[in-house]
C-alpha cells in the first residue's frame, strides 16, 4: 500500500498516473475539506486532516505502508520532514516529487530573493504602500503583523474558512480577492493595475502554481517583486517530472 501526501495539483495528477496500475493500492492524504472534494475525483481512498508524526506513524502501521509519495506543497515542509523520519524509523520507502524550481528561468532585473516571510515584509513595506501578497492564506497574520501600516490586497482561495481566517486578521472586502488559480499573465496585470499595486509578494511556487506568470506581470508593468524561496531539504529521493516518478513505482 502506498501513502500519497498531497496538497498540489501535481499530487492529483499522481494519483490519475497510479490508477493506471491495478496493482497498486494508495491512500491520498489532504489537509482541507476543499484538497477532499478535489481529491475524491481522482482517489478512491481518501484521508482528510493534518498529520502529525505519530499520527503518520500509526496509519502507516495500521495499513500495511511500504512506501511515501510525497507531493505536498513546496513550504509545507514539516510535513515532508515529518514523513522523512517516518519512513526511516519504519523502514519503508520514501520517493519526494517537487515542482522544478523557476528561480534561474528569471531574467527581471527588479526582483529580491528572500528566503523568509520576515525578510519579504520587510522589503516590501520599504519599498510599497499597495502590497499585493500571493502567498496564500497560511502566512497572513505573520504577514499583518509585520505590515500593519500598508495597504495589503491579498489572494486567497475561495471558501468560507480561508476567508474568515482573512478577516480575523483584520482584512476585509476591500483587501480580499477569493479566487481559485492558477491565472495567467493577464489576468495577473489586470489584478495589479485593478489594485494600483506597487509591489508583489510571492512564493517560489513553479509551474502548477503560476509563479512565472506572476513575475512576468510584474515585469510587464515593472513592479517589483519578493520571492521566498523554499527551504532546503535533504530529501533521500527526489524527481522533478512526473513521468520519471511513474518509473520509479
């Protein structure tokens, strides 16, 4: 039996390849009710809620796991820690799938490279007053704290939760755009133009998530851009493609 850690549409599209095997029984992990009515499309078997490391552990034993395909997103990365000790100490396999970083593929000249949320605020609350944050909803009450005199326009995924998790930090209608992405680049320059935005705030994503069409906006109307990067792991093993990832089953 196989535990796939999903979160990103790349670990649907994992699932859609595993389905082509008979032979191959897998359990799809989300952490949102959203990531389980996505996940239901693609997965017979699916489990909802976050996991911590001894919640890892016990499902793993409970149901025979010999292998981890983890396809979480780029920064959850204490879940991927979490599953990389799990697999040692249990000593089944661990496979990591990650999106190809784009960071090299950018040639705009007017870009910080941060590798924190602390950093990137800091840059853009010098150098904006309309930020346009692109990092998601996880990071916002960090981000409002550390930016509490700009005028923040925030994206967020559509639904009830997200969005009150936007106004419990103090953000309202006039701050949230509750879309569903990826976009593409102009949508992403009528956002900023709609906004009057003055600076971007964004992950270092990669494809699936539209990161280059976010920084390639930003060029187009020269606004600047803070890219987080991800933070380094020493993964066991790793590919980039999904094809070679289906090899590897």
């Amino acid at each position: 039996m196989i535990l796939v850690l999903g979160g990103t549409s790349d670990s649907l599209e994992i699932c859609d390849r595993i389905n082509k095997y008979e032979d191959l029984p897998y359990t799809l992990s989300v952490t949102t009710s959203y990531g389980e009515d996505l996940a239901r499309k693609h997965a017979k078997n699916v489990i909802t809620g976050k996991l911590t490391k001894e919640d890892m552990v016990r499902f793993i034993e409970k149901n025979n796991i010999n292998k981890i395909i983890d396809a979480t997103h780029p920064y959850a990365i204490e879940v991927s820690k979490n599953a990389i000790q799990c697999a040692k100490e249990l000593n089944i396999d661990y496979l990591r799938y990650e999106r190809k970083s784009l960071i090299e593929d950018i040639s705009y000249e007017n870009k910080y490279i941060v590798s924190s949320i602390e950093e990137a605020c800091k840059i853009a609350r010098e150098k904006g007053r309309n930020i346009f944050i692109g990092t998601g909803s996880k990071n916002l009450p960090k981000i409002v704290e550390l930016i509490p005199d700009r005028n923040l326009i925030v994206r967020v995924l559509p639904t009830s939760d997200v969005i009150l998790s936007c106004e419990s930090v103090g953000l309202n209608a006039d701050n949230i755009i509750a879309m569903k992405g990826p976009f593409s680049q102009s949508i992403n320059e009528e956002f900023y133009k709609h906004y009057n935005v003055d600076i971007v705030v964004t992950k270092e994503s990669g494809i699936a998530g539209g990161f280059l069409e976010k920084v390639n906006a930003c060029e187009t109307l020269q606004i600047p851009v803070v890219i987080i990067t991800r933070e380094k792991i020493n993964y066991p093993l790793v590919v980039n493609e999904i094809d070679e990832l289906e090899k590897l089953l």
